[in-house]
C-alpha cells in the first residue's frame, strides 16, 4: 500500500492595526533582517525579528510569490505559523 506524505506548511498572517493584509497557507517566507537573509520554513524553531524597509516574501501553496514591504515589521514565528505585525503597507515598485 503506498503511503502519502503530508507536506507541513506555515499559516502565515499580516497584520496591520485597521486590518488584515494577508491571511493563507505557505510553503516558507523569506526576508532580509540586520544580520541578513533568513528564510522561514515550517518545523521553524520559535523565531523574532524586525525587518526595515524590507520585502518580504511569501511562497504560497501554489509556487506563486507574494511580496509585501513595509517600513517596519515585527515577523513572529511559533508552532508553523507566521505572524506579521505592521502598522504602514507601501506598495512594491518593479525591480
């Protein structure tokens, strides 16, 4: 009989003080914070950092990507899921 792995995943939510920016399921999330890149994968070990001026990167169930940016950002990581607390959304520009 064939067994099937189930593939964990992070539930991941932005949090902005008037509303929610983001709410789903993610394969990992990646940014850039003062001692530099880190990704967040799920089975993560509890994990706090300020991100500046930084994207923010999450790689959704699908293979898309979707990037947020945000002056100031508090990422909390615990138990697969992914916290992001902010209180301003700036729109990415193109590379």
């Amino acid at each position: 009989m064939a067994q099937t792995t189930t593939i964990p995943l992070l539930k991941v939510k932005i949090i902005a003080p008037k509303e929610e920016l983001f709410s789903g399921e993610a394969l990992s999330l990646s940014s850039i914070n003062s001692a530099g890149k880190f990704d967040i994968l799920p089975m993560h070990a509890n994990f706090v950092t300020l991100v500046e001026n930084t994207p923010i990167i999450i790689r959704k169930t699908d293979k898309s990507e979707e990037k947020f940016n945000f002056p100031m950002a508090i990422i909390y990581a615990s138990c697969n899921q992914v916290k992001i607390y902010t209180d301003v959304h700036l729109p990415l520009t193109p590379d």
